[in-house]
C-alpha cells in the first residue's frame, strides 16, 4: 500500500510489489471522483446519524435532516441514566459476547481449520461438507430449536444462551481450513517432527504463529457478527440487564401499545454503538487477509 | 473442492503413529461437539417439529391443546400458500437488484482502488466499508429516515428546486429502497475481499502489458477480472445467501409504509408464524423448505462458475 | 413439551369449591402453598416508565417479596416471549399481558386462574373492566391499566380553522371535509390500515362483537354489519381524501404532526402521554374530548389497549404472586405511579385519584381532563370479548388492510379475509366455529 509513494524513476522494475503506471501517463481525475462519490454514499447515512443525535426527540421530527440540534448533551446525559445506566450494562454485555465469543470461537475454529487442511483422515470429506452446510443455514431456522433446547439444559436466560452457540462458525473453520492449506507448508511440519515434536507441539509451537494473521480476520469477521447479531439474543435473554446493545436499543424503539418509542434515545444510543465498532476496524484494517476467503475456492 | 492442497501425502499417512491418528479428531473436538450441539441437533429438532403441530382436543371454550403428529400437513400448508409463494416472488426481484448492484459496485471500487496513483484511495477505501460497522438494526432504522417524504434531505432538495415529492416506500421503487439498505451495508466488505485478492497478484503480471500500451481499462478487463474470478465467485454466493435469508431490513421499514406486509419475504413469514401465530411447527416446515432450497441454489452457483472461472483445473 | 391442560370447566368448580374457604384444592395439592422461610423473589415482566418506580414502591414495602422488573420487550414481543418461555419452563411469576392477547396465554397455558385469590377485588373495578380479565368466570388477571378510546385534538389548530370538534361520526366526516376545504395540507385525521386494536375499538362502540363463546362454540363477527359499516365509514372518507391513510408514529407522522397538519387521533386515554413524547413543543395546544358517537346520545366506547397483571403458571407461589398483582392493579400507591406516568389506572379507585391530579403534561389548560375521562371511563362498553387467536387476527388484519388502501381495492373485503383467516385457524386448531 505505501508503494505508490515511491518515485517511478527510484523504483526497480519489475518487482511483485510494483504497482505504477507509465511515468508518461498523467495522474486521473476520474476514479478519484468515483471514489468519492461512492465514499459520500456510505458516509451521508453515518453523518446523519451523528447529527440527529444531536437533536431533541421533537426537533428530531421539526427540524431540516441535516441540520444539527441543541439537545446533543441532554440525549446523552438521558442514555446513560436510562433505566438506571442500562445503556453502559447493554455495551459492556456486547463487549463480554463479541470479546469472548470471537476470541474462543477463533481459537476453535483455527484448531479445527488446521486439521482439515493438514491431516487427512477417515470422515474428512463428510465433515467439511457438514461445514459447508453449516455455512449455508439461515440463522433464524435455527433460533427456535436452539432456544428450546437450551431451555431443557436449563441454560436459556444466561450469558453462555448467547455465548454458547456464537463459539461456532463454519465460516471461520471454512476460513482458518483455507488459510492453514495455504500458509503452513507440510514440509516445516514433517521435519519438527522428525526432531521430535508432538501433534501438539507442531501445532502450538510451528502452526499458530503462521496463522495469525489469518486468525485476525476470523476474530474480526466473528467479533462484527456477534457485536451486530439481534435475533439470538433477543430470543435467548428475557433479563435487560443481559441485553446486548442491538436487543437494547431495539426495545428503545419497540414499546407497548400507549408507551412512545424513544427515537432520540435509539438514535444517540445508535450513534455511541456503532463508534467502537468503527473505530475498531479502522485500526485492524490492515491486519485483514480478506484473499484468503476467495484462495479457498482453488482449494 | 478437488485437490487437497497441503494435505500429507498418503504414503506418508499409512506411517504416522497412532497419536497423529488421534490428533485430527483432538483438533476438531471442540468444534464438533458446538456443531452438533448448536447446529445439528437444533436442525433435525427443526425437521422433527415440521411435522408436529397444535391441536385442541376435549371440551371447554379453551379445551386442550396438545401436540400431535400431522404428517405432511405443515409442508402442504406451506406449499399451498400463496403468501409464500410471493415472498419468493418478491424476493427474486429483490435479489434480482441487489446481488448485481452490490457486487458491480464492489468490483469497480475495488480495481478503481487497485489502479496506480489515486488520490483519496485511502479515504474512500475506509469510508466505503464503514457501513459494514453499522449493524442492521441501526441501518434500517436512519435509511427509514432519510426516506421518508418529511425527513428524506432528498425531497427537501427536490422541494427547493420545485420538483414533486419522491415516494420511495412504494410501488416499484420500494424494492429498490430495500435493496439499497443490503447495498449500502454489503459493498465494502464485497469491495475489501475483491481488493485484497487483486493485490495479491503479483505485479509483474501487468507489466508486459503495459509495455504493450495497454490501457488501464484493457489491462482491468482482459487481467485483473478473471484473475479474481475465485473471489467474485465467493461474493456472489455470499450475495446470494444473503438474499434468501433478508429479513431485518424490510421487518425494519413495515411499520413506515403500508406496502410491506408481514410476509413480504420467506423469512417474515416464518418469523410471524413461529412469533407471532406461535405455529412453530409450520415455521419449522417453511425453514426447512427455504433451507433446502438455498442449498440447491448454493450448490447449482458453484457448479456453474466452477467449470466457468477454472475450466478443466 | 408439557402442555397445561386447560379445562375451563373444572377450573371454574375449582374456584366454586375455593371460594368457600381454600384448604384443600384439586389445584392447591399440586404444588406446595406452605410460605417459604426467607424472603422470596418474583420475577415480574412488563413494559412501559410505570413499572420500574412502582416494583420498587412494592419491594419499600414489602422485604419478604422481592420483585424483579424486566422489560421483555412491548405488548406484542413480550406475549411471543412468555408463550416461548413458558413452553421451555423460563416463565416469570408475573407479567403484564394486554387484554386482547389474554385469551392467547391462556390458551398456551401461560395465564393461570387466579379465582381463588381474587377475593372481593372486584369490586374494586367497573364491571366493563374486570371483565376483560375474566372468562367464563375465572379470572386470570388484575386489571392495572385502561384504554377507554377518546379523542385527542389539536385544540389550536382546530380553532384557526374555525372547525367545532365533533360529537358524533357523523359530524366528524363533515368536520374532515371542512378542515381540508380550510387548508389542503391538512388532514383531520389518520386511518391507520395497520392499527387493529383501533379498528376494533371502533366497530365495538358500533356493537360489533368480533368473538364470542358460547358453551363450547365460538361466534366470530369481525365480517359482522356492524364492522363493515365502520369500515365503509371509513371507506368513504378514504375515497373522499379526506383522511390520511398512513401508518401511525412513523417518523413522517410524527412530523405531520409537528407541523400540525394532522389534527385529531382517536385513541386510548393513553394518547396524551404518547404524544407528548413526539411534539412536547406542542403542549397546551392539544386537548381531549369523548369519541365522537356512532348513534347521537349513546356515549359508550371500547377501550383500545391496557393491560392486566397475569400470574403465570410457573408461578411457584401463586398466592404471593397474586398478592403482587393485586397490589400493583388496584392500590393506591400504585395507582398514584401509574397517573404521574401518564396511565389511565383501571381500577375505580386510581380513576377517582386522577379527579386530584393536575392534567397530562400536554394539555396543562384542560382542567377537565380528568373529570372528562371519568365519564368515558363510567360509559365503557359492558362486556368485549377477545378470542383465542387474536395474534393471527391481527396479524391478517395488518396486512389484509393495508393492502387493501395500498391497492385501493375495499375494506369490506379486507374485513372479510381477515375474518376468513380467522375462522380458519380456529377450524385447524380443533376449535368448534359456528357457521353463520
């Protein structure tokens, strides 16, 4: 990405990072442009998300878009006190789903990932196909039956309701299956082995440092799927002081028959939930290895 | 899905200790008891309860309800109702705008991004994928807004020109509207993947070509798309998942506009059947319906642009 | 999957024999009615600002039993919750159900009889309401909030229009002509295809019955003439553009509203509070009147919304429970929460505590306000009936209706599917229909 400030005429051609055109050819005005307006198209939505969070509830209804309000600091003062400070329970709750969650499903899934690529085994076949499976199912078939047989364990209503099933993600094995192929070569582990190595030690010791920057995209991929997912924990918890900040502000908007919706809240919390998340990507960005995902075709 | 890349020869194989046995299943231990656990048992409970259903028996205004076997009863409720029918209907089209629009857009940022010397590549490369932060709930809830007659900064500027309202929540253009939502959010992450995988080829691919005078157009058409045919493949399967399972963003905009009912698409219909109709056992036989039936689709995708994009490899 | 078994009948000898003096029941072997030694917790669901101040008025006073709150979402979400949770054994104690979807949780055994704890409490109630919680002479829950229908206006802008608020139907659609005659930006009123509690309020006070039980056999009516009437009522003004047909509380409304060009909504008493919430500026401009009449001079009107405290069957003591829900429908304590929230109490004592209060923050002019709402309050249809399947009414009703003002085919037909939808659930799920 930083090569396209090295100088055309410093720069050895041809090497694999080489991305410059001709030197004759002048720079282009018009994929900036594009750009740009493809940039404002993903941005205006945000911005008025931030500027109708700055309004009162009735200015929200009275007053032109994108026109910035006075009740910036009364929306927020009313978040945090709501229902005695449940918008700060509702974030960390996120915060404990989406950190935990990715972190041991990444885990899972990379130990999973590895042995599909790096083994073969009676069952392989089948149980890549049962993932791919997996990866096809829409979620909210599967919500019920997962609600009711959480309740016959007796775990429906707890954290693990929520945490449990976010641990798997065929996607991510189907993801750490393609990357583990790609960047462990067979050859490293066969000669840690002849010094001696365990499975367990190939794994820990010569694998996982090789997969980190594959296991960065699954935390990532896992951690927004799990920070953004309604459904699961709007079926599973019944306790708000559970919720995670989707079901929270969704009951913000939802109310009962003679009890307003709360706009000017949902539309402040809205804006204060989606900042860390935001913020979050813009710092891992680079971390991601998104090719991976596409590599795994050829495989 | 043919060779087996990494995998140790099978010669080799046949050697291995009995602890190199074990470890593959070790690996996946933890993996597929959650599989099991929270995927399949919860499908074959999903496929047992399509066909169960509720049925009052004995006396009493309310008498008993108790849960009996129906046969295939749920599964010709399901094929026989015309709502559902339509949703699919609805779908189609729904998709028909949306899994073009999303992956010509991400393919064009992305080799826009990819050409040399763009001023702003950075930015736009981070402002286009900020939409993928935003989770669906909150997405549907602002586009809601900046649609609507009063609150859309669109009508506004086309009343200070003097031109008519546009009402996007209905006839034609709300599938559109709805499409745009999945647009707005899919497009940067579409874009990303499409991007990282032209920057992972090599660059001395393009040179010849250059030498040649080939135009950065020519080089993108005749280059860089097919060699990103895997990853175009990929988004478009996960466009086309997506579409069959849209749910959040119309359920978001029904209570603006009176054109989206509660079965708009498939996936509405389950969710006011199993929610709101409490019928579990006829929401049961629909998703299993709409399972299978994004299976095929998935399956029939990758057999196409398999022997399309990698020909006889 | 254990399904509660629901037989009215022996429910209700089960009362007979409890009011006599409870010691022995059929239902009081079951489970073990000994007090506990510590103190105990109820789990109480509900939605909406009252409850969380009156739970914790309840636990001031009450250290043995402590509730706690959870808001498990609005009306509809929260029923959907409680069927689920009670098929999977994670119930509450006690909860808030609406009165239309009562029938509903008994029918999935999620609303349990409370007959035998009742007592004399309700006497504490006009008959109009405690029925609402009543079936067949059981009772399964303690009225707490009412929506007697009312007309909530833009007393202002009706004024600089020099339009006279109607008193009956009849008036009203030629007081919708002349506020679109005085100002073409402005509708009298909405007609919200997707608001079935409303509608059904309306055809109510028209003496439409949309269900009723008799022995074993149920009557539908929503395809009733009293309904259709309302809904060529509405039919007319609809082809007339004289309302406007739109969903309520959307944020486009909400700005209609602001700018006053909607000048009038038919509603629960609860309407003031929730107004208030979208066009606080407005305040002192709005003001409420009795529901225009279907029949000059018989005032009585349906309610639309409220709600009953419903112990539940996983209650595990049901006694206590209903001790709590007693305490949170009908004393004054609770009553006095619920006004300062901006609800209408259910219980004659909690409406008779309004006469005191000072009206609803957005309407601080009308010193009336109360007394008005007492008169309707006094006025409500004796006996409304809701059925078993409401859920799928309204469900069929939403769409069926705003289809039909989206296509513009007629709401009669839209009536009639919903009814068709209806009579058909019931037939499948082995309820005996009475063809008419």
């Amino acid at each position: 990405m930083a090569t396209s400030t090295v100088s055309p005429l410093t720069r050895p051609l041809p090497t694999a990072a080489a991305r410059l055109g001709p030197p004759a050819r002048p720079r282009r005005i018009w994929p900036s442009l594009v750009l740009l307006i493809g940039a404002l198209y993903c941005l205006v939505p945000v911005a008025w998300v931030v500027i109708a969070s700055t309004k009162s509830n009735s200015e929200l209804f009275t007053t032109f878009t994108f026109a910035p309000g006075s009740g910036l600091l009364d929306n927020l003062r009313d978040l945090f006190s709501y229902g005695g400070g449940q918008f700060a329970q509702w974030a960390l709750n996120s915060l404990i789903f989406a950190g935990f969650g990715s972190v041991a499903c990444t885990l899972i899934s990379t130990m999973a990932g590895f042995a599909l690529a790096k083994y073969t085994f009676p069952g392989r076949q089948i149980v890549f196909y049962a993932i791919l499976g997996g990866v096809l199912l829409p979620g909210i078939t599967l919500a019920i039956p997962q609600y009711l047989l959480m309740s016959e364990i007796g775990l429906a209503g707890s954290y693990w309701s929520v945490l449990l099933p976010s641990l798997i993600s065929p996607f991510g094995i189907y993801l750490a299956r393609v990357y583990a192929g790609a960047a462990v070569p067979s050859e490293t582990m066969e000669a840690a082995r002849i010094d001696g190595a365990g499975d367990a030690r190939v794994f820990s010791a010569i694998a996982l440092p090789m997969l980190v920057p594959g296991m960065v995209t699954i935390f990532l991929l896992q951690f927004v799927s799990i920070w953004n997912n309604f459904l699961l924990p709007f079926i599973m918890l019944s306790d708000e002081r559970m919720y995670p900040l989707t079901v929270g502000l969704y009951t913000l908007l939802s109310k009962g028959s003679g009890t307003p919706s709360l706009y000017s809240l949902a539309i402040i919390g809205a804006a204060v939930a989606i900042i860390p998340l935001v913020v979050m990507m813009l710092v891992l960005q680079r971390y991601w290895r998104l090719d991976l995902i596409s590599g795994g075709l050829k495989g | 899905m043919s060779a087996e890349i990494a995998a140790a020869p099978p010669d080799r194989a046949r050697r291995r200790p009995r602890s190199r046995w074990v470890a593959p299943y070790t690996f996946l231990l933890p993996a597929g008891i959650l599989f099991i656990a929270f995927l399949a048992i919860p499908m074959v409970y999903a496929l047992y309860l399509s066909f169960r259903g509720l049925r009052v028996t004995g006396d009493g205004p309310f008498g008993v309800q108790e849960e009996t076997w129906v046969g295939l009863s749920n599964y010709v409720a399901t094929f026989t109702d015309p709502e559902f029918l339509a949703g699919f209907g609805r779908l189609a089209i729904y998709g028909a705008i949306a899994v073009p629009v999303t992956l010509g857009l991400a393919l064009t940022f992305a080799l826009l991004l990819d050409l040399p010397r763009v001023r702003g590549a950075r930015f736009a490369r981070t402002a286009i994928f900020i939409p993928y932060a935003v989770p669906g709930v909150i997405a549907s809830l602002l586009w809601g807004f900046l649609y609507l007659p009063s609150t859309s900064p669109a009508n506004w500027l086309l009343g200070q020109l003097g031109l008519p309202e546009l009402t996007v929540l209905d006839g034609g253009i709300l599938f559109g509207s709805v499409a745009n939502i999945a647009i707005w959010s899919g497009v940067g992450f579409n874009m990303i993947i499409i991007y990282t995988s032209l920057r992972g080829i090599p660059g001395d691919v393009y040179e010849a070509a250059r030498i040649d005078g080939a135009s950065e157009w020519d080089i993108a058409y005749r280059i860089k798309i097919p060699l990103v045919g895997p990853a175009l493949v990929l988004t478009g399967l996960f466009a086309l998942i997506g579409t069959l399972q849209v749910y959040g963003e119309p359920t978001t905009l029904r209570p603006m506009t009176n054109a989206i009912s509660q079965t708009w698409v498939p996936l509405m219909k389950i969710y006011r059947d199993a929610f709101v109709r409490d019928d579990l056992s006829l929401a049961a036989a629909s998703s299993v319906v709409l399972a299978l039936g994004t299976l095929v689709l998935s399956v029939l995708l990758l057999r196409i642009t398999q022997k399309r994009t990698f020909g006889e490899s | 999957m254990r399904r509660r078994i629901l037989a009215v009948a022996a429910l209700s000898v089960a009362g007979l024999t409890l009011a006599a003096c409870s010691s022995d029941g059929a239902e009081g072997a079951e489970e073990d009615q000994s007090t506990p030694d510590g103190p105990i917790t109820l789990d109480y669901w509900a939605w909406g600002t009252a409850q969380q101040p009156m739970v914790e008025a309840w636990n001031e006073a009450h250290p043995d039993v402590q509730v706690v709150h959870t808001d498990a979402g609005g009306g509809g979400d929260s029923s959907a919750k409680l069927v689920t949770a009670t098929r999977a054994e994670n119930a509450p104690d006690v909860a808030i159900v609406e009165y239309n979807t009562l029938p509903a949780m008994i029918v999935a055994g999620v609303a349990a009889d409370i007959s035998e704890y009742t007592g004399d409490l309700e006497n504490e109630y006009a008959p109009g309401v405690w029925s609402q919680a009543t079936f067949d002479g059981a009772s399964y829950g303690v009225p707490q909030d009412a929506g007697p229908m009312a007309l909530t206006y833009n007393q202002a802008r009706f004024d600089e229009l020099g339009v006279e608020v109607p008193t009956t139907w009849a008036e009203f659609a030629e007081a919708a002509e002349a506020v679109r005659e005085a100002d073409p930006d402005t509708y009298i009123t909405t007609f919200a295809p997707a608001e079935f509690g409303g509608f059904a309020g309306l055809a109510q006070q028209a003496g439409a019955e949309w269900w009723t039980v008799e022995g074993d056999t149920w009557t539908v009516g929503i395809d009733s003439d009293a309904s259709l009437e309302v809904a060529d009522y509405w039919q007319d003004l609809i082809d007339r553009d004289l309302v406007l047909a739109e969903p309520l509380l959307t944020p486009e409304w909400n700005a209609a509203l602001n700018a006053g060009e909607i000048l009038s909504w038919p509603a629960g008493l609860w309407a003031a509070g929730v107004l208030n919430g979208i066009a606080e500026p407005m305040a002192g401009d709005w003001a409420m009147a009795p529901l225009p009449q279907w029949e000059e001079g018989n005032p009585s009107v349906a309610f639309q919304g409220g709600s009953a405290v419903v112990v539940t069957t996983s209650a595990e003591y049901p006694e206590i429970a209903a001790e709590f829900a007693a305490w949170m429908g009908a004393s004054d304590e609770a009553a006095a929460i619920q006004i300062e929230q901006g609800q209408y109490p259910a219980s004659l004592a909690g409406q008779e505590l309004t006469l005191e209060s000072d009206p609803p923050l957005l309407m601080p002019q009308q010193e009336d306000y109360w007394a008005v709402a007492a008169e309707i309050a006094a006025n409500t249809v004796p006996e409304i009936s809701w059925g078993p399947n409401v859920n799928v009414a309204s469900s069929a009703f939403q769409d069926a209706m705003s289809a039909a003002v989206q296509n513009g085919t007629p709401l009669r037909e839209a009536l009639a599917t919903t009814h068709e939808a209806v009579v058909e659930d019931m037939e499948t799920a082995g309820f005996t229909v009475a063809t008419d």
